[in-house]
C-alpha cells in the first residue's frame, strides 16, 4: 500500500489530475491489492477511482481528483485536442471517463 500512497501522491496533493495503474492478470496478489483500494480508497472524496477490466483480463484503475481532472478536460487546448480523437466537445467528467473506459478494454 506505501507504493501505491507514493505513486498517487502528485494526484493527492493536487499537483497531477488523474493517474492510471494497471494490474496484469496474473499479477501476484492482485485481489488483495485491489481489495486494499476498496477498503481504503471507496470513501474519499479528494481521489476516487474507477476500476476498467480490459479483454486479456488486465485491470486498469484511474485514480482521479474530479475538480482538477474535470478543470483540465475542460481547459480549451486539451478539448480541442481530445475532440481530435473522437471525444465529444462538450461532456461530463463521467461521459469522458466513460469513452476512456471503452478505449482501453
């Protein structure tokens, strides 16, 4: 768990929007690690996270804080830049995460 704290430190403390984290299937130990983010990350409002399982059976989990991720989705250079790659121009912070979700599985 302290390398997952240090890996998502710039996201806790405001500095990085989001942070993606993966978990091959076949990692060792993978349902505790995933059970540890349940456990310690489900009630926090500054972070929260989304699990997305890909087809090969990996999981991805975006750690994200909603006002910073939602502020830089919305900033104009990134949403003309994400209009490029199919995202709609305007959309909530769910719709996008949403679309992330079925790019990467």
């Amino acid at each position: 768990m302290k390398w997952l704290i240090e890996t998502l430190g710039p996201v806790i403390l405001g500095a990085k929007p989001a942070e993606i984290i993966s978990y091959p299937k076949f990692d060792c130990g993978r349902c505790e690690k995933l059970q540890a983010i349940d456990t310690n990350f489900e009630k926090t409002i500054k972070v929260r996270y989304r699990k997305i399982t890909q087809d090969n059976g990996q999981i991805k989990i975006i750690f994200y804080d909603p006002l910073h991720l939602y502020e830089t989705l919305h900033d104009r250079r990134n949403r003309r830049f994400l209009t490029s790659l199919g995202y709609p121009e305007k959309g909530t912070l769910e719709d996008y995460l949403e679309i992330l979700a079925s790019k990467t599985s």
